[in-house]
C-alpha cells in the first residue's frame, strides 16, 4: 500500500463486506427463526457479526501503517498506550458476548453483582439491580468469574478459573471426559497472564450440580477458584 488512495480504497472495501455481510445476517437470521432450526446456528451467525468488526478494524489499521511503518507504527502505539484498559476490556467484551445466552432480560451473577441485563454494550453491560441500574465493564466479569441464567431454560452457564500443570489440550481432554457438560452449549478454556491458570466458560446439562464437577476436577489434581488470584 503506497497512496492514500489505496487506504480509501480498503476502508470501502471493508465497509462494503461489513454491509453485505449485516444484510445476509439479517436475511439468515430470519430464515432460521421461521424454519425454527437449531439455535446453535443462529449464535454461530453472532460470533461471526461480532468478531467482524475487531478483524476489520486490524486491516484498516494494517493498511494505515503500511503507509508510513515508522511515523505510523508509533501514532498506532501511542493510541493503544493510552486506550490500553479500555482495549483490553473490549476484547474481554467480545468473548463474553459471544455466549449463546448472553441476551437482554438475562440475569446475571458475578460476585455480590446479581442484576437483569437492561442493556448490552461494547465495552460493559447496564444491569438492573436491587438498588437500581448498573454499569459493570466486562473485565469486572473476567476478574470475578460470572454466572448467566437463561429466563427460559434456567441453564446455567458459569465462569471458574482453573490451576493446573496440564497443557491446555489435556485439561480439555480430562473436562470433556466428564457427561455433565452440556451437549451443543460452548465450553471455552483460555490461558490467564498467570502461569498455568485458566479460565473456563461452561455450561452444565440440566439437572446437574456444580460442585460434581468441582470435586471430579479436584480429584484430578486440578485446582479450581472464582478468581484469578488463587493465592488470596
């Protein structure tokens, strides 16, 4: 990329798809509901919408900085310098909601935060509470572990944070050896900035206790805390 022009040319393009890809969503989106087909596509069309934009942005970014690498690199930089925690929050926001049942009208359960979901944002989320509506950003979620129960199933999807010298395949491996994972619902594992800790989004089958599943993963030597600090 050597002119202007080009980075013009690639914002369009990028819009371009944004656009035709919202206005497939909407159309697939509706021909779902009317088939009544599986949910499981319906949030595999979210995710695919969600992560759109964050990948689109990268390339914007990218073609920006090809312009001019050095001068460019260091004004990129110093913007993610300065937006480095509400970054970090955005993308927090991105994998929980991707989840299938996060929606408006859901309640939620995040240390002594229990509240209805009013409103849905990018950076956080606006909770009705007991004493009035709430902002909470989502990196409060990720520091704290949460708790999602769907109004109309009263599934639950938990977050737990895990400690363990298995690789993040095994330990994969050993959750799902245990039935009480509920078939089609998302378990997510991803590795914490603390060495061998991982946070774990899980949805259990109907019916089932959390602490079985505590105390099978206790009996494999895996240690299990509802925050990342397994020290405190």
């Amino acid at each position: 990329m050597n002119h202007w022009n080009d980075l013009y040319a690639l914002i369009l393009i990028v819009f371009a798809i944004y656009l035709f890809l919202t206005l497939c969503f909407f159309g697939f989106t509706r021909y779902l509901k009317k088939r009544r087909i599986n949910k499981r596509y319906l949030a595999l069309v979210k995710k695919i919408r969600l992560f759109y934009k964050p990948i689109a942005w990268l390339v914007v970014i990218g073609g920006f900085v090809a312009l001019d690498p050095v001068t460019h690199g260091l004004i990129i930089l110093l913007v993610a310098g300065f937006g480095y925690k509400q970054l970090g929050n955005y993308i927090s926001g991105l994998f929980i909601r991707a989840s299938p049942l996060l929606a408006k009208d859901t309640l939620v359960r995040a240390g002594k935060i229990h509240g209805r979901i009013n409103r849905i944002g990018s950076l956080g989320m606006v909770l009705g509470t007991d004493q009035g509506e709430r902002w909470v950003w989502y990196h409060s979620f990720d520091r704290t572990g949460f708790t999602l129960i769907s109004n109309q199933t009263n599934v639950l999807q938990r977050a737990l944070y895990l400690r363990s010298d298995l690789s993040k395949e095994s330990l994969l491996d050993l959750i799902f050896d245990h039935p009480i994972l509920a078939l089609g619902k998302p378990t997510n594992l991803k590795a914490s900035a603390n060495k061998n800790t991982f946070l774990m989004h899980y949805t259990l089958v109907k019916g089932a206790r959390h602490e079985d599943f505590i105390n099978y993963l206790h009996d494999h030597d895996v240690m299990t805390y509802s925050t990342e600090n397994f020290d405190a």
